[in-house]
C-alpha cells in the first residue's frame, strides 16, 4: 500500500486516543550531587584539560555574573542577565563542539562565548556599549557576538535564532551533498546549535523552524533550556504535553531530554547529538532541565511569582559544585588552587569594570555605517537631524555631543 500522507500504518481495530505521557520520555542523569557516577550510568569520554576549561569556565560566569549584577544595582550598567544555575548545561554542550560550530544564542548563554575564548575585556566592552564594543554600541548588555568564534549576535525578539539555525544548518548541509544522487558525499564539517528558553518554545518561529529542520534534514541542535519560567509565567502555564521534548517527537526529530545541572549529562547528550547530526544531515533535540536560580533579568523581581522555599530546593543542587567534586574525585582539581583563583578572577572583574566604563562611547556616525556602503538620503538626512538636537541640549547628551564634528 502506498503512503502518500507519510504517517504509520500501524492498524487498530480498538478506539484509543494517544497523549503525549504515553512517550515517558526519561531524563538522562549521569552525575550524583555529591560528584559521583550514578549506578548504572556511564560517564562520557572527557579528556582532563576538556574537563578543566569546561569547570574553569562555569566558575568565571559565575563569578562574573554576580558583579555585573551587583553593577546594574549601582548603576553602572544598564540591564544584565544571569546564567545562574543554568551552567552546566551552556558550557557542557558548548564544550562537546567543534570550535567552528555555529552557535545562536538567546541571550542567557554567555558561558558558550566564554568557552570559546571571549575575554574579560570583551565582555566589559559590550555591557558598557563602549568604543571598543565588537557591537559598536548598538545593542543591550549581554547581547554578544563575535564572528571570530562563531557566535551569531544576538538578537531580543524570542525565536529569532530559531528558523535561522535551520537555514544555515542547511547551508552547511549543501556543501557535502552529491548533485548527481542528492546524497551526503561526506561527514558534514560544521553543524550549528540553537539555543531558547521554553518561553521561545510558545513562539510561532520554533514551530516554523523546526518543521523545515525536520523536513529538509538539517544538521542543527535545537538546544531548549527549560528552566520553569518564561519570565514570570510557570511552565504548567504556558503549555500543556510532557515538556519541549514531546514536540521534537511529534515533528519526527531525534529527540533526548537531560538533567541540565549535570555537566557531564549534558556533554555526553550533546557529543553524541553532533555525531548523528553531522554523519546523518539531520536535526536533534535535547531538552535541558534545570532551574533559573536567579530573576529572569535585572528588571524582574521573583519573589511575586515563587516563593524563598523553591528556590531553596533547587539551590542544593549546584551544578558548578556537581561538577567541581567529580573533578576533586578524578584527582584534576586541587581546592587550595581553586580558592585562590576564584579571588583573583573578582579582582580581575573589578577592575575591568573600571576600565571599561571610562572608554568613551562609539562615535555617532557609528549609528548609520555597516548597512549601506554610503548612507541613503532620507537615513543621512535623520542623521544630520539628529546632530542638530544633539547640539541644541549638550546637557542631555554630554558624551556623545563632545564627539559630534
């Protein structure tokens, strides 16, 4: 019998409707809290300096984003946003790619640019939006990009990253195909991974891009963080179905869900996902359980949608401090030497803060360059308007109207 609606022929003569909790999709966990390989579970070939960037990484972020915090609170920056809690589950998966996967963040995921090599400075120069800011000003804290490391720049729409990744996943996939079979020729080289939150998942984007991964076989690693809250809306209230995971099944996606606070969970679900992506040109999902231990952002305030109790309960379950006793156990981790960095990456921070926030601003006609090769008419001429307010109140733009020519 032919099938041209591409769906199961399984035939029942029984009237039964089918929920997504008939899948039981189980959750990979491999590290216990106190550091040690659960029974039954088989620890990922990691390799100890891949081990020690990967810890090293986690407790920089860390470490970083509670000064940045701290820095908002005081005005110096604008807006931040944590990864709090969420650590192992960015810089474990980045840690299982190549260094020339493409990566598309969401805009919680600074412990995969950190990973790659994003220096202190770098990041100091974009929360500030100074002149040396790789963004040239033009966007919010914690909204990264380097084309160095193959980390697109971010954009504050939900979603936005999502059909993207398929679309350039696509593009990496074209280059190994045969023209005469329409077959792979090769092991795909590069392969990307889509980074969101749960929230994004409600996005009309996820489904649109995920359906064209799935059709079209794009090797992409759709990469879903679901930490409870879409901001301040809980999950049970977003959606209803066993979690993200459910819906890579339903758009017939290899899909596998894992404990997002257990690092070598993550790097071992990710590791074998880029494998399959990149030898079969075809998508996967995982979906990552951990919780945001920190506010959505510098903007929100948790304490009228959770209560101090449930924060308390997921706290015991650190996933930096997971990972630090399997390393302490492997004998790769010496605590007297871990202390003392963790004090000389908060000087390093600090003052890296001061540096930063005395670089001056970009200059102004940085708003209208890098689109067209000479400004259009009507973008020069808002350009010149806006030079004239500018010179008319200097007191309500004291850097940029010193700069103005």
């Amino acid at each position: 019998m032919t099938n041209p609606n591409n769906i199961s022929l399984n035939i029942s003569h029984a009237l039964k409707f089918i929920d997504s909790h008939a899948l039981d999709i189980p959750t990979l966990t491999i590290l216990g809290d106190n550091g040690e390989v659960l029974d039954g579970a088989q620890a990922p070939d990691i390799d100890k300096e891949t081990a020690q960037h990967l810890y090293s990484t986690m407790r920089f972020i860390r470490l970083l984003d509670e000064r940045m915090q701290a820095a908002q609170r005081q005005g110096r920056v604008s807006f931040y946003m944590q990864c709090l809690g969420e650590e192992a589950a960015i810089t474990a998966s980045t840690a299982a790619l190549k260094p020339e996967d493409m990566i598309m963040a969401q805009y919680r995921e600074q412990a995969a640019i950190a990973y790659r090599g994003f220096t202190l400075e770098q990041f100091m120069n974009q929360l500030f939006s100074n002149e040396k800011d790789l963004g040239k000003g033009r966007q919010m804290p914690v909204h990264y990009g380097s084309k160095d490391l193959f980390y697109l720049t971010i954009s504050s729409p939900l979603g936005t990253q999502i059909p993207q990744a398929t679309g350039y996943a696509y593009g990496q996939k074209l280059k190994h195909i045969d023209k005469e079979t329409g077959k792979l020729d090769s092991e795909i080289d590069n392969v990307t991974i889509c980074y969101f939150g749960e929230g994004a998942a409600s996005e009309g984007d996820f489904h649109a891009g995920l359906n064209m991964a799935a059709v079209h076989e794009a090797p992409v690693i759709f990469f879903a963080r679901n930490n409870g809250y879409a901001i301040s809306t809980p999950a049970d209230e977003q959606f209803k179905g066993d979690g993200i995971a459910s819906r890579g099944v339903g758009y017939g996606i290899k899909t596998i869900r894992v404990d997002g606070a257990d690092a070598l969970a993550v790097y071992a679900a990710t590791q074998a996902a880029r494998k399959i992506a990149a030898e079969n040109g075809e998508p996967i999902l995982i979906e990552s359980i951990a919780y945001r231990l920190g506010a959505h952002s510098t903007s929100d305030d948790p304490s009228g949608y959770r209560s101090k109790e449930e924060e308390a309960a997921f706290k015991a379950s650190c996933p930096i401090e997971r990972f630090r006793k399997w390393l302490l156990k492997q004998g790769w981790l010496d605590e007297a030497e871990d202390e003392s960095a963790k004090d000389k990456i908060r000087e390093d921070i600090l003052a890296a803060v001061k540096v930063a926030e005395k670089i001056q601003k970009p200059a102004l006609e940085e708003l209208v360059s890098d689109v067209y090769d000479t400004p259009i008419p009507s973008l020069q001429k808002q350009y010149e308007e806006l030079k004239e307010h500018i010179k008319k109140h200097p007191d309500a733009y004291p850097v940029t109207a010193g700069r103005i020519k």
